[in-house]
C-alpha cells in the first residue's frame, strides 16, 4: 500500500535542545502504525510536527507523496491529517451532536438568518456513532454522560467523518480502564478497515501488540527501534521499549526487594 | 463499568428534559417569588398590569446586559465594565450634544462606536496578555469610572450633564427608544420591546447558530474548542464587543429618558448583571447558560425592587435580599443540574 506520509531524517530543536533526532518514519494507508515511547522520549514533539502545530528544524516532511509545509493544525487538517487528543477532544458540557460538528456546522438559510441544520447533524452524527458500533438514542445527551471509550470513539469519528486520511491518536487508552481501553482500540481497528492511515501513540506495549502492524520505537529523541507485525513477539516489543538490559535489572532489583 | 454501550443511555423522559435546561431553576424561583409578592403585596397592584409595567421597568435594562453578559459567561469570561459604560455612553452622548449641539443620532453613534471600541480593547487585551478578564475589566472600569467624572467636570462643571432633549433630531430617538406604550390603560416601558427582542435574538444565536455553538465551545473546553478548528480568541472578542454595544445600548435609553445623566450612572450595575447571568443558570466556569435564564433572572430582581416596597418592608434590605436569592439559585441550579445530568460533572 502506499504511504498516506513519511518523516525523512527529521530533526527538531528548540534552542539547544534537541527534541528530536534523525527521524524516519513512513505511515502506510489501511495500516496501524504503533509509536511507542516512554515519557519524555518525543512523543508529543512528534505528534506536533505531524499536526502541524510545529515546523521540523531539519528533513523532510512528505504527505501523499509531496512535501508538506503547514502552518498551523488547521493546513493538517485540511489536508486530512486529524489529531484525537486523549483528553483535549470532545467538550463535556455539549451535547453528543453539537461535539460532532463541532468547527463544522452543517448549515442552512441565507445571510444573516443561516442557521444550524439540527435535525440533518443529528441523524449523520447518529448514523456515524452506529457505523462505529455506538447506538446513541439521544444524541442529545451531554458527551460528558458517555464513558471515557465512547469519548473517543465520538471523535475518531468525527475525524473521519470530515475526511481523515491520517488519523493521529495521542495516547488514547492511557487513562482508560481495561474494557474501555479494548473499545477505543477496536474503534481504531474499524478506521483502518475503512483504508485510514492509524499512527497510534501509546506507552503501553500490550495495547501497541494488539492493533499494530508496524512499530517505532522511540527513545531520548531518536528511534531506537522498529519492527514490523510478521516478526516481533510481545515480549520483544516490552523489552525493547523499556531498553532491553534496563528492564533486566530492574526486574532484578524488583526481586531483591521482595524476597528480602 | 456496564458491559454494553447502550444500556447507560436511557431514553431521556420529557422530565428529564426540562429538569436538565439551566434557565428552569430561575424560572421556578421566579414563580416562587411572584406568588409570595402576590401576597405580601398590600398595594392589590403587583400581580397586575401596573405591577407588571412597574418591575418590567426595572428589569429591562439589566435584562439585556444581563444576557449579553450570560453569553461573555458562557464563553468563559467576565466584563466587570459593563455597568460603567452604561454611564459613560450616556455622558458621550450629553456632552456631544451639550458642546456641539449635535445631531443626537450622530451622538448616539459616536456612542455606540466608542463602546464598540472599548469592548475590542478588552476582548483583544485578555485574548493577547491571557490575563483573566476579571482583571482586565476591572482596570476598564475604573479607567472609565474616573474619566467619567473628570469629564463631566470638566465639560458641565458639575456632575451630571443636562438638556439632552435640546439636541436635533431628539424626538425620533426618544420615540424609538425613551417613550412608552399603553396596554390596558397602564403605561409600559418601551425597554420591555426591546429587552423582549434581544432575548429572542440572543437565544435564537446561541440556540440555533454556529456562532453560539462556538461560545458554549469556548468557555466549555477552549483547547478542544482550538483543536476542533473554533475560532476561539475572535469569538471572545466578538462577545466582548456585543457586551459593550448592549450596555451602550442601555446608556442611550437611559440618556434619553432622562434627558440628561449622572456621571456615577451605572457604576456597581454589572453585579446585577452578573447576578441575573448566575441566577438564570449560567455556570460562572463557563460552558453552559441561557439567555432566556439572565432575563428571568432579571425579571426576578425587578420584582424584588418592586415587591418590598409594595409589601411595606423597608427597602433598605432590598440589597441583601437580592444576596439570598443569589445564593439559593445558584445553589439549586447547581443540583438540578447536577441530577439532571446523571450525577456525573
């Protein structure tokens, strides 16, 4: 398949420090792409650069196959690039419907009398929420009542519903509980079948092992690692995430602990 | 956790419906306190026309700034300048007309661009520094405050100017805006027309617009509001902007009726309206409100002003009774809200 976008030798500093370091990724269409890193390794400073919300100090952003240059997060999101932030995505006073389309308002009238379409927005929001498997009676409801899964699930919809290519998803099990965690990631699954180029970023490998089909690995700014689905084994992937010889001692350490 | 998704999202009974819009709370303590008005009253005029036409007079003005503060509270912000601008359009106008003899439609247009100005200026000053606007504003008011009466002082060499009426083209506007109309025999406030109007309006925006879908946006999450691509710092201006005309507004009624105006005209009014906001169910964290809610809250507070006086208390208390009221509503729409939503936030 082909690459929905690619990150060739990308370098990002900000001042003297070097956020990120000789970075190259390639995101495949219909495929989940795992990014995978321990707190302070670059996760955020990437997800910025591929949201458009900074600009890499050196290398080449590609997206489709030419060279990208935004300006802002709304450039990425017109050129279908769409960030699900984990807790930054739905407003939890507003109803179901209204965080759909929200930015987006379909609308009807003319001049200063145009108005909101509601009952249209309200059918497609609910149409989209049950092709996601959420059957919502009222989308009405405040998206605050929803669990922290259906959340999500509310605005990886929307992403593609407003023609996500890309949808970018910034740790989205990471304050979920087990069960929502599996149907935020089945959700994921969904958008892949549906040809989306998924870039999953997580700090939990066990949840990266379940949906990806290719993982990075990102440590202290650089990749460290990357693997594809056919020949890495969980454990490999947990290992290689933690620094492979730092795990060992710390389940050393851990041992001597408790034995004393 | 449940084990499907569905079973949590009950249809919604018609109860639940009304229990969860803000403005019910209000609505209900403005029953409450018009059937006890109704008969503390000792004048029998409360709970008819002339009652009606006396505390509609009262609430008319804070109704309208009231809502346009409401919305400013929606979107997560405050404008503690919005009573002193009442007073200082009103002095622009006067002073325009005393100094010049102008045109009092061009008055009231320099007026209203003068608010419109200041108004920007706050909206652009909390959006570029992020200082709370709580602070901005209050600096704006007392700006204003002080040049309001140095002014007037200047100008009038008193503290209020006077014979507004002399101005060309006066007549038009007081019809417009100053007169009365009679329904019943009993003489009504034109105010109550336009009070009525901008709360259609406002509610129709907020309601039914993409607009008003961007102020709840702002003042609920302004973060997710950005990332969903609402323009969240000219949206904050805008309202900035609509807060100032409106009580700009309110400064040409009051400069015509009166023919003339104080220089301390307006200054501790934004309390009442932000009390209207809170008692009309406006979250003072922003993200949920009504402007149907601040007009009831408004109406609520005329009646007080008319009620005690009519039940022969002494109106001194009229202040502290207003407190209680404040504290009760907010504490009540607080709990409505909070089982109308299922417990949850």
């Amino acid at each position: 398949m082909a690459n929905a976008l690619e990150l060739r030798n990308v370098e990002k500093s900000f001042g003297s420090v070097i956020a990120l370091q000789n970075i190259n990724i390639e995101v495949e269409e219909g495929a989940v792409t795992c990014i995978l890193g321990d707190n302070g390794a670059g996760k955020s400073t990437l997800i910025k650069i591929l949201s458009g919300v900074h600009k890499p100090t050196k290398g080449e952003f590609v997206v489709a196959g030419a060279p990208a240059d935004y300006d802002s997060p709304r450039d990425a999101l017109d050129a279908g690039i769409a960030t699900v932030f984990q807790d930054l995505a739905t407003i939890p006073l507003m109803s179901v419907w209204r965080n759909f389309f929200i930015g987006n308002e379909i609308k009807k009238g003319w001049g200063p009398f145009r108005h909101l379409d509601i009952k249209t927005m309200k059918e497609i929001a609910k149409q989209q929420l049950l092709a996601m498997g959420i059957d919502l009676r009222d989308t009405n409801q405040q998206i605050g009542t929803l669990s922290g899964g259906e959340r999500q699930a509310v605005a990886i919809a929307r992403a593609e519903y407003f023609g996500a290519k890309v949808l970018i998803l910034d740790e989205p099990t990471s304050a979920l509980g087990v069960r929502q965690s599996g149907i935020v990631l089945k959700y994921l699954l969904k958008a892949k079948e549906r040809g989306v180029a998924v870039i999953f970023i997580t700090h939990n490998p066990s949840h990266a092992y379940l949906v990806g089909d290719r993982f990075f690995l990102l440590n202290r700014g650089q990749l460290l690692n990357r693997f594809e689905r056919d020949n890495v084994q969980m454990d490999e992937l947990t290992k290689a995430m933690a620094g492979g010889r730092d795990l060992e001692t710390l389940t050393q350490e851990i041992e001597a602990v408790r034995g004393r | 956790m449940s084990n499907t998704t569905d079973e949590r999202v009950r249809r919604a009974s018609v109860w639940t419906t009304v229990m969860r819009r803000p403005e019910v709370g209000a609505l209900l303590g403005a029953i409450a306190i018009f059937i006890m008005f109704s008969f503390t009253d000792t004048t029998g005029n409360f709970a008819k026309l002339g009652g009606v036409a006396g505390w509609t007079d009262v609430a008319a003005p804070i109704g309208m700034v009231g809502i346009a503060v409401a919305l400013l509270m929606i979107a997560g912000e405050f404008d503690l300048s919005s009573g002193v601008m009442v007073g200082s359009v009103g002095l622009i106008i006067g002073m325009l007309v005393e100094l010049f003899n102008m045109n009092i439609w061009l008055a009231i247009l320099i007026g209203m661009a003068f608010a419109g100005g200041v108004g920007f200026l706050n909206g652009w000053l909390v959006v570029k520094t992020k200082l709370p606007s709580f602070i901005v504003t209050l600096a704006t008011f007392f700006v204003l405050k002080g040049a309001n009466l140095a002014f007037t002082m200047m100008v009038t060499g008193s503290v209020r100017v006077t014979g507004t009426d002399q101005a060309p083209g006066f007549q038009t506007a007081f019809n417009l805006f100053g007169s009365t109309f009679n329904i019943g025999g009993v003489d009504f406030q034109i105010s109550l027309v336009w009070w009525v109007l901008i709360t259609a309006i406002a509610t129709w925006v907020l309601t039914r617009t993409a607009f008003g879908n961007w102020i709840y946006a702002a003042g609920g999450d302004a973060n997710a509001a950005r990332n969903a691509g609402v323009p969240v710092e000219r949206t904050k201006i805008a309202l900035f902007v609509t807060t100032s005309l409106t009580a700009a507004f309110v400064g040409v009624i009051f400069v015509l009726r009166l023919q003339g105006m104080q220089a301390g005209q307006g200054v501790g009014q934004e309390f009442y309206y932000i009390i209207a906001a809170a008692v009309g169910g406006t979250l003072l964290t922003g993200g949920a409100g009504s402007a149907i809610g601040a007009s009831i809250g408004a109406a609520l507070m005329g009646m007080a002003y008319i009620g005690i006086p009519f039940s022969l208390w002494n109106s001194d208390w009229t202040s502290t009774f207003l407190g209680v009221i404040l504290f009760a509503a907010v504490l009540i729409n607080n709990f409505i809200g909070k089982r109308a939503r299922g417990g949850k936030r």
